[in-house]
C-alpha cells in the first residue's frame, strides 16, 4: 500500500465545559502521514498547539485497539468516521486525501453532555449497567467452560451482543438519540444464557427505566444504529429486547 504524506484543514469543535457555547475553530496541519492512526493525528495538533501555547483539543482515548469504546467523535458527520465496523483509533489517515477539511465533532445527545471539546459524558451508560443489577447463580469454583451445555445459536448469539463496547455511536448516529442498540445488547447477552435468567425480569425492567430516566430517546427501527456500529450489534437484539420486556411487564402485573 502507497505511503504518503498530507496536509489537512481540520474544523474542530471547542466547548471548555458543558455549560458553555461551542464553537468549531479551524486548524492546518501538515506532513500527516497516510499510516497515522485519526487519534496520532490529533496527537500532532495537540503537540503544534502546545508548541504555540495554546490549550490542547480534549479527546476521549484509552486502548487504541478498538476495545475499550473510549474514541468517540463524529468525523465528517458520521460517528467513528468512513470506515466500515470501525472505532476512531482504528481508522486510519490514508481514508483521507492531501488538503481535505476534516470536521471533527463530539457526540451530540442531551443524555450524554459534552465535558470539554470532543469528551462527552457517558455515565449514563454505567447507570443503566448498574440498575441491571448482577447475576445471583452462586458460580464457586471456576468449572470447565463445556460443563453447561448451551445451545450454540444461542452462545453465538450472547457473544455476539456481548460485544458492545458502549461507545454510544448508536446513540450518536440515531435521529432519537435512542440507546437501544446499546441496551439490547446488555440485555440479550444475558438473556440468552442460563446464568442470567434468574434475574432476567426484573433486569430489563430496571434497566429500560433507567435508559427513560436518563433522557435517551425512543427507537422508531430507522437502523442507523446498526449501521454505524463499531461491532456490527445487530438490531435483532432490539427485537429480543422488546420481547424480554413484554414477558417481564405480564409477568409483573401477575
């Protein structure tokens, strides 16, 4: 693959807290490699504003390795950016051409405040992971992972929700700003384990509370969510969801 270097033109959203106005404010950088990683380019802005004393731009980023869901931000309007099943740390600056503009952006959701720059607050994500509760099956010692046989439809399935990094590209991406994507996904791979099933009632009722309590709008199935997920969550997760809350809200009034 053909290695070059590029000058770019970024229009960067600035907002010292979450009660004052933003702002975009534009910036040149030069001599980008094609091979950086979004995040080591922003890396170089920072080290150039530094440079001329200037308060760096705030970013969320933790692994770069596309597991920890820390690098959100809208790149060019679209969360995580162009690529395909792709978190920011793992897009790659040869997805962009010599003199570009690049517009950079934090997530925008009334449920997930900007702190500062592109760094939203995702708290509301652990709220709802924490009103989920835990899973009471007494496990004792660890046994042999073949020792419960589970169906493998199923054990594909609670593996692939299970990859949920909560980034909040969903949330992101969605015009309802509706966490569902995200939720079904907590929801699902429990459900579909013997462990979880103790406390599987009571867990999506506690937990679609608090996604209302926290301010996320509803889901109207437009699929954007799906369509911009870094792990590729399938929106059959939000069906599995709406009937575990079904049989959760029958079983209730009972």
């Amino acid at each position: 693959m053909e290695h070059y270097h590029m000058g770019l033109k970024l229009r960067v959203w600035r907002q010292k807290n979450s009660t004052s106005e933003g702002k975009f404010v534009e910036y040149q950088v030069k001599n980008i490699s094609s091979e950086m990683s979004f995040l080591e380019m922003i890396d170089v802005l920072n080290e150039q504003l530094i440079a001329e004393g200037q308060d760096p731009v705030a970013f969320d980023h933790d692994c770069r390795e596309g597991i920890c869901g820390a690098c959100s931000m809208h790149i060019n309007g679209k969360p995580h950016g162009p690529w395909k099943a792709n978190t920011t740390c793992q897009l790659h600056m040869r997805a962009f051409k010599d003199g570009e503009t690049i517009v950079i952006e934090p997530w925008r959701a009334k449920a997930l405040p900007v702190i500062k720059d592109l760094v939203v607050d995702r708290s509301a994500f652990d709220r709802i992971i924490q009103a989920g509760g835990y899973v009471s099956v007494n496990t004792g010692n660890a046994v042999d992972g073949n020792a419960l046989p589970i169906n493998k439809d199923k054990a594909d399935a609670s593996f692939a929700a299970a990859m949920c990094i909560g980034c909040g590209a969903c949330v992101a991406a969605c015009k309802n700003s509706s966490a569902m994507l995200f939720l079904s996904a907590k929801v699902s791979h429990l459900a579909l384990l013997p462990q979880g099933d103790p406390e599987r009632h009571s867990r999506v009722l506690n937990m679609v509370a608090q996604m209302d309590k926290e301010g996320f709008g509803a889901c109207t199935n437009t699929g954007a969510c799906e369509a911009t997920c870094p792990k590729e969550i399938s929106l059959t997760n939000i069906a599995r969801l709406n009937k575990e809350y079904l049989s959760a809200s029958i079983a209730a009034t009972n």
